[in-house]
C-alpha cells in the first residue's frame, strides 16, 4: 500500500460530500457550504490516496480557530495546545486494509509532540472507532451530548497529561 496525503482541491469536492453522506451516521452533515467553511477554518484538510485513488479525507484544527463545533470548543477551553481530528472518513473500498492506522500514524508523527484529540460516538455506539482508538493508546476524557447523540471526547497518547 502507497497512501499519500495531499491538501484537498476544489475537484475533490463532490467526492468528499458524497463520502461523508454515506457516512453521515458517524459524521455530522456536509454541504457545499459548510465544506467551504470548515476548508477556511482547518488547520490541515487533507485526502487520503492508495495507489492514486482517493481513499479518505482528514480535516484538522488548532486552537484559535472560528470552528463552531461544540466538541472542539470543549478542548479549546480544556488543553492550551492540540490538533483536533474532525472527521476521518475511509471509502468502503478501502476499509481493513491498514490504510486508517497509516494515516494516523503520520499525522501523530507531524504533531511533535501536540496532543491529537477528537470523539467518537458512543450512544449509539461506534465500536469499531471506539475499539481502533482503544488500541492506539486514546483515552476518554470527557462525554458530550444527550443519550441517543453522546460522544466520547478522547486524547491521544501525545502531549504532557
């Protein structure tokens, strides 16, 4: 497997908005407009490729961002200095095969040290992210929202406690 990550162009647009609509029960909606929004505000906005073909995307932020995300304004009050992973997303084509953990891989690896922080469903729950974050050494550091919408909020193993 050869992954790459490129910044995302104006024609990766649609493909990005379709993958994120099948995967919308584990994201949170997209449209043009916010796609846009969120680009302007992202730290990092990144496509994922295997071989030359889009395979995912990673969309990041840092503190101080104008990002509206109730998730990301709980750490920005919380911790001083993190990279806040809003979505990742793998194609179904591309799921099993290594291609997630590759791309978590680098990212950690470009963080120096900066805390990498995100959520993931829990009720209902996403149990294969819950278990992959598990795994790589994420821990629970606060829940968000009412049954049936709750997330974990989770830190990586990056960055002083």
């Amino acid at each position: 497997m050869s992954a790459l990550l490129r910044p995302v162009q104006a024609s990766d647009h649609a493909w990005l908005l379709d993958l994120n609509e099948r995967h919308v029960e584990v994201l949170s909606p997209l449209d043009q407009a916010r796609l846009e929004a969120l680009l302007g505000w992202a730290h990092e906005a990144w496509v994922i490729t295997d071989s030359g073909r889009r395979a995912s995307f990673v969309l990041t932020f840092r503190p101080g961002s104008a990002y509206d995300s109730e998730n990301y304004r709980w750490f920005s009050a919380a911790l001083d200095d993190f990279v806040y992973l809003d979505r990742i997303v793998l194609d179904d084509g591309f799921q099993r095969r290594g291609l997630g953990a590759q791309t978590y891989d680098e990212l950690e690896a470009r963080l120096a040290g900066v805390p990498l922080v995100l959520e993931v469903n829990v009720d209902p729950p996403n149990a294969a992210s819950l278990a992959f974050h598990a795994a790589r050494g994420y821990r629970e550091v606060s829940r968000l929202g009412p049954p049936g919408k709750q997330v974990a909020l989770m830190r990586g193993p990056g960055g002083a406690a």
